[in-house]
C-alpha cells in the first residue's frame, strides 16, 4: 500500500465517531460471538448474542467484566490461558476448539479467533475474539476434550513431525473418523491442516524476522527450504522469497 492511500485509510479510521461499529454487525449474527477485552481480561465490548448468553440483560452489563465473571469456570480457564498466551507471543489464536455457550445457554463447541490490538507505540493493550458455533458437529458428537486435545496438539506443535493414527488415538478414535471429524469441523484433511499451520507460522516469520528461509522452513516444521517453497507456492501462488518482498514493500 502506497503512503497515499496508508494516509488516507488512517484519516478515514481516525473520524470514525464508533471505533467498535463491528460489534453492531455481529449483533445481528447470532451464530458468531465477537468480543473486545484489555490486558486484564476486561470486556471492553462483546456482542449481543454473546451478552444473551452469558444471561445478561445487555451487551452493557459486560463492561469491566471478566471472563469468570460471566462463564462457567472450566470454560473461563481455556479462555484466560489462551488469553495469556497471545499476551505473551503477541501472535494471534487461529481455529482453536473452544466450549461455549449457544443461544439456549446449553454448552457447545465453537472454533475461536483473537488478535491482539496494539496502541499507537506498537504495546499490546488488548484482544479482539471471533468464535463461531459449530452447531451440527456438536449436536453430533463430532467435537468433544479428547478431540480438542488432539487439534490443541496440533496447533502447539506444528512444527515437530506429526503422525496423524498419533493424533486419531489421542482423540480416541480411528484414523478415518479422525479424518472424517478434521473435515466436516476445518473443511481441511488432518495433514491439510497441519500444511496451513506449517505455511502460516513461515508467512508470519517471512514478514516479522530477518531469519533465513532455510532455517524458517525447519522451524515450521518442513524438512527443507524446497519442501516449504513447494508448498508455499501451491497455497499461495508465490515463492517465500518473492513473498518476504511483498510484505515489506507493502
């Protein structure tokens, strides 16, 4: 993006009279839960399908609340250590299983998505979460611990060899209701999923670090630098290279 428009889309944002408009579209979806919090664990904001569930009158009563004020402890306890851990990398929580709470208040599963938001010094200050319901695998038993045990495995060691009958048997299960499961929750095979996690944690190195390729691509869990350019270039139609060069021109 050129410094224009960078000057451009900044001065739009900065006449923004409601920072937080997002939170009136998702007030509108009821199948998703978007929420604002500060370092502490502090709901800035959350929208109304999330207040409804968590038995509030309104989205307002959330304000200066935390997470065990609001859930039931074992969920408040997932969501206060993943909390912790973005505090402490600074990288975003992508497609974690997560209980929660459906419109009935009876418990479910959803997948969750935070990011951190950082002040004008570049500091964390705080989180934004998206969870959508995944209503049908609930209801089916498709998602259950041992299952988010194994996708909780995945996501925390991506980058150390993986052998998918490894994951099914830590999820309890066989390898073709693993793979069954993986697909009907990600839309992705078991050994896809690893792929995006591997090619996600390179793109943000490839951006963030200085690293050469060849040691990102063992980092992340590839067995060289021409196994992860293959990849690379399949899910993303450039080189790490030529992608390192666009992010920074950007």
């Amino acid at each position: 993006m050129d410094s224009t428009l960078k000057a451009w889309r900044e001065d739009f944002v900065g006449r923004l009279a409601q920072p937080l408009f997002v939170e009136a579209l998702f007030d509108r979806m009821p199948d998703m839960v978007f929420s604002v919090k500060d370092r502490a664990g502090r709901y800035i904001t959350m929208s109304q399908a999330c207040a409804e569930r968590c038995g509030l009158a309104g989205k307002h009563e959330a304000v200066g609340r935390t997470a065990h004020e609001l859930f039931p402890p074992h969920m408040a306890d997932r969501y206060a250590e993943q909390d912790e851990q973005l505090f402490r990398t600074g990288l975003p929580i992508v497609d974690n299983l997560d209980l929660t709470l459906f419109n009935n208040r009876e418990p479910g599963w959803c997948l969750s998505n935070k990011t951190p938001l950082l002040d004008a010094q570049g500091s964390i200050i705080g989180l934004a979460c998206l969870s959508r319901d995944l209503l049908e695998p609930s209801r089916a038993g498709i998602v259950d611990a041992r299952m988010a045990e194994a996708v909780d495995h995945m996501l925390a060691c991506y980058a150390q060899p993986q052998s998918v009958e490894a994951l099914a048997e830590m999820a309890g299960i066989s390898l073709a209701q693993f793979e069954r499961r993986m697909k009907k929750i990600f839309q992705l095979s078991a050994g896809q999923f690893l792929t995006k996690l591997r090619i996600d944690a390179a793109a943000r190195l490839l951006a963030q670090s200085q690293a050469a390729i060849s040691d990102i691509a063992l980092d992340c869990g590839f067995c060289d630098q021409s196994a992860l350019s293959k990849q690379f270039r399949q899910l993303t139609g450039m080189t790490p290279r030529d992608y390192r060069l666009w992010v920074r021109r950007g």
